[in-house]
C-alpha cells in the first residue's frame, strides 16, 4: 500500500496544496492517518478521490454536487448507472444553457461594436456613445 504526504499527494492528483487542505476542510477528502512523526499520509484512495474531485470540477459539477455523488457512493448501495447517467444529463443540459446565454452575450457585443463602427449608429447607441463620449 502506497502512503502520500500531503506535497506528494496533491502533486500526483495535479492540484495546489491549498486545494487540498480547502477540500479537506469541507469533508470532501476524509482525514489522513499520522505517521508517528505527525507527518499526513494519504492512502492510494484519497489519490483516486481526489483525481475524481478535480475530473468532476473541471467537467463544470459545483463542489457541492461532487461532495453529494460521493456521500451517496459511501452508501450501502452507491450510484445507479442510469443515476449517475441522469446526473450528468442534467449537467449537460445545464451547460447547453449557458452556452446559449454566452452566445447571446457576444451577438449583443458584435451588434455594439457593428454600431461603434458606421458613421451614422442606430439612434439609441448614437446617445449612449455621445453619453460615454466615444467620437
């Protein structure tokens, strides 16, 4: 069995230290064991915890969402396939939505810079650029 300090640990896992104690504080790695010098030793399955962790945040899932897969995995039963499926649906879903909102976001900014451009600006942006005093 392989043990982890705590520099070795987040550094297989590709996180920062401060990371690694920030999920520890909120119950999202379980408490280390101590060598007898007093030194955190991480087991090989706080690692594959972790890795998940940082798969599930960089996959857009909240540490809240990640924090509830995992107490539901502690359980006797642990995650259905089709719930897990359905989790990441949601989160699909959700994404897609924001991407649509983003994409209204940069029309409205192209719109903006189109209107910057031409000599003679729609009439409600001409205020707003004499306003901003944009000539």
């Amino acid at each position: 069995m392989t043990d982890y300090l705590r520099g070795q640990l987040a550094e297989q896992a590709g996180v920062n230290l401060e990371t690694l104690r920030y999920y520890e504080g909120c119950g999202l790695l379980p408490s280390p064991r101590r060598s007898e010098a007093g030194y955190r030793l991480y087991s090989e399955e706080a690692l594959t915890r972790l890795i998940f962790i940082r798969n599930a945040k960089s996959s857009g899932f909240t540490l809240k969402e990640i924090k509830k897969a995992l107490v539901k995995a502690e359980g006797n039963e642990g995650i259905a396939p089709d719930a897990f499926s359905e989790v990441i649906d949601r989160k699909r879903a959700e994404i897609d939505g924001q991407i649509q909102e983003l994409e209204r976001r940069k029309r409205v900014l192209d719109y903006l810079q189109n209107q910057i451009r031409r000599k003679e600006p729609d009439p409600d942006i001409a205020g707003v650029l004499r306003e901003l005093r944009i000539n």
